[in-house]
C-alpha cells in the first residue's frame, strides 16, 4: 500500500515537474501541450486519499499550455486550481469527473481563448458566473452534475462572440430562463434538465435557430405550448418531460425529422398532430398529460 501509494505521488509529481522543466528550457512552445493524467487505474486507489489538491500551483508555470484535461479521479477534493489564471493560451480546459469544491472562478471568463470548458461532475457550488459569457469563442460550456444554485446569468442570451453549447443540467438552477435568451442560439445543444427553472421556455424556440438537441425535462417549467408556432427547422431531439405545460402539442412538431421526443408528465390536452415522426414513437413518449389523445395514444373521444 505504501509502496503502491509513493510510487503514485511520485509519478504524478515528476509528470508535471517534468512539464515544469519543459516550460522553463523555453521549449513549450507547443501546439499541443497536452498534459494528461498518465496513471495506472490500479494504482489511483492507493493514492486518492493522499491528494488533496488536484493540481499543484506549478501548473501555473506552463503559460504556453493550449490543453488541459483532468478527469475521473474520484475523492479529489478542492477549489478549482487557482494558477490555471496564468494560463492564457488555453483553449480546452476539462476539470470533469472530479470532486473539485467551491464555486465557478469567476477569473475563468480571462481565458479569452477558451473553446471548451468542463467542469461537470463535480461539487462545485454557488451561482454561475454571468462573467462566462464575455468568453468569445467558447464551443461548449459543461457545468452540468454540480450542486450550482441561483438563476442562469441573464449575459447568456449576450454571449461575446458564438453561443456555446450549454450544459447545465443536474444542478439546483432556479428562476425563470433570461428573456435575453431569445438571441440565444447554438447549432449544437441545450440542455438544462434536472433543476428547478420555472416559467416560459418557449424562448427557446423559433425559426432563426439552429439548435438540434433540447432537454429541459424535469424542470417547473409552465406555459403554453400551443404558442409555439415554428421550432428549429433542423432539431432533432426535444425532452420536456416532467414540467408543468399546458395547451396543446404544436402542428409545427409534424413537420420536424425527429429522432426523440418525451412529452410526457405534462399537462397537455387535445389530439396529437399526425404526421412526421409523431406516430412512429411508442406511447411512452406521451403518457400522463391531461387530455392527450391520438396515435399513438388511444383515439380521441
Ligand atoms: C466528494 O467530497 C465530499 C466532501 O469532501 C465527500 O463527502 C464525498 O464522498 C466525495 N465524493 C466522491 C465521489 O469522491
Ligand atoms: C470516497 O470516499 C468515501 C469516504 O471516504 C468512501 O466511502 C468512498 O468509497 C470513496 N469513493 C471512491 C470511489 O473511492
Ligand atoms: C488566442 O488565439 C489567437 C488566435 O489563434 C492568437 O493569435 C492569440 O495569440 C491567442 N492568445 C493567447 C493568449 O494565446
Ligand atoms: C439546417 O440544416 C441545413 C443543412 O445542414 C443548413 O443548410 C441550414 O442552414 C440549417 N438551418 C438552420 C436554421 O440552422
Ligand atoms: C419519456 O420519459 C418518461 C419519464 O422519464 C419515461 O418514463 C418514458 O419511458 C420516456 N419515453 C420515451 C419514449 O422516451
């Protein structure tokens, strides 16, 4: 165990002296300075109690790093490491799968280069930083299986460059989601499942948008989804299920190519829109609403 356990430190400990010393001979000048966690599965058991910190402040002495990726070491415990500031040229930073604490830096949002960040599966706490979205080229924002609280920043329907992706699902979020979100728009996915958001998600649709994937599923989420004249043309999932929504499922949702639809345990009444994919998925996708009918749920009365 011992033994198991030094040989550990000791391996994780001169990968980034290592790294350390690369900085410093100058020759880190890298496209790809890629540090990532080298151990043995075997071995991490052994060693797991014994890292408090997930990353040394010496992780600030590689300014040229454009990708960082820590992940899946559970019981590492700890803030998120506060040099990584100094590295400016980052572009990936993955913190994911972790136990980190605290809150979401807000001294994240000066990584201006930044594509990608991942700080799900985690403990972090505490509100989402509005400042994230003066980051101008994120692709995707990760934050989802935390314990974060508080509205979603009213900045993200203001995003400084593209919209990310954004993952927030699986945390304690509440409030209603930003009217400036109706610019929000993403050619990828949004997925804010598993809070407390309440109010109007229908900001969320619309024909000038680009979005494929949707969930707000298991949410307080209440208004009328009637109202929804156009989705987006190209969305091929959508998940609501478990909210508290009203009216009737939208005609527009015939003319989708979808690949996964969840109504259910809704408050939806009237018949179901026949046509595209509507029938072809099974009744489980639409079961306890109030008054939903039609295939493929029995006939309407
Ligand atoms: C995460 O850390 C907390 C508090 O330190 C601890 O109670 C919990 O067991 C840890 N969980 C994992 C998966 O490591
Ligand atoms: C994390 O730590 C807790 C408490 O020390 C322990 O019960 C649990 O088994 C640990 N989890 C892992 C994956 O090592
Ligand atoms: C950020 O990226 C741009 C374009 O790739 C590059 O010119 C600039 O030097 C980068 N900034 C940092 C701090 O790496
Ligand atoms: C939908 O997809 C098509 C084909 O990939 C693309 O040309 C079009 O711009 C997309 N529409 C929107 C609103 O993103
Ligand atoms: C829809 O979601 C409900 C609730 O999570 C689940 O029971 C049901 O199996 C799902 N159906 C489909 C088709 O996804």
């Amino acid at each position: 165990m011992r033994a198991a356990t030094c040989l550990l430190l000791c391996l994780f400990l001169s990968v980034v002296d290592g790294a350390v010393q690369l900085a410093r001979q100058g020759r880190a000048v890298q496209d790809q300075a890629k540090l990532r966690q080298p151990l043995p599965p075997r071995l991490l058991a052994a060693g797991r109690r014994l890292l408090h910190q997930l990353l040394p402040a010496a992780i600030g002495d590689l300014p040229y790093l454009q990708t960082l990726t820590f992940r899946k070491l559970t019981n590492v415990t700890g803030p998120v490491q506060p040099a990584i500031a100094k590295l400016n040229h980052l572009k990936s930073l993955r913190l994911d799968h972790l136990n980190l604490t605290g809150s979401v830096p807000v001294w994240l949002s000066t990584l201006k280069n930044l594509t990608y960040l991942d700080l799900s599966f985690n403990s972090l706490t505490g509100s989402i930083p509005g400042q994230l979205a003066d980051l101008p080229n994120l692709d995707a924002l990760h934050l989802d299986r935390n314990g974060l609280t508080g509205p979603i920043p009213d900045s993200f329907g203001r995003f400084g460059g593209k919209f990310p992706s954004l993952f927030l699902s699986h945390n304690r979020l509440s409030g209603q989601i930003p009217a400036s979100m109706a610019n929000y728009n993403t050619d990828f996915s949004i997925d804010l499942s598993r809070n407390q958001l309440q109010g109007d998600a229908s900001v969320l649709f619309g024909a000038e948008k680009s979005v494929l994937f949707v969930d707000i599923s298991r949410n307080l989420f209440e208004f009328d989804f009637s109202k929804i004249a156009v989705f987006p043309p190209n969305m091929t999932n959508l998940d609501v299920n478990h909210n508290r929504i009203y009216g009737s499922i939208p005609a527009a949702m015939a003319e989708l190519d979808l690949q996964f639809l969840n109504v259910s345990y809704n408050r939806l009444c009237g018949e179901i829109p026949t046509g595209g994919k509507l029938q072809g998925f099974d009744s489980s996708a639409y079961f306890h609403n109030r008054c939903l009918c039609g295939a493929p749920l029995d006939s309407c009365k």
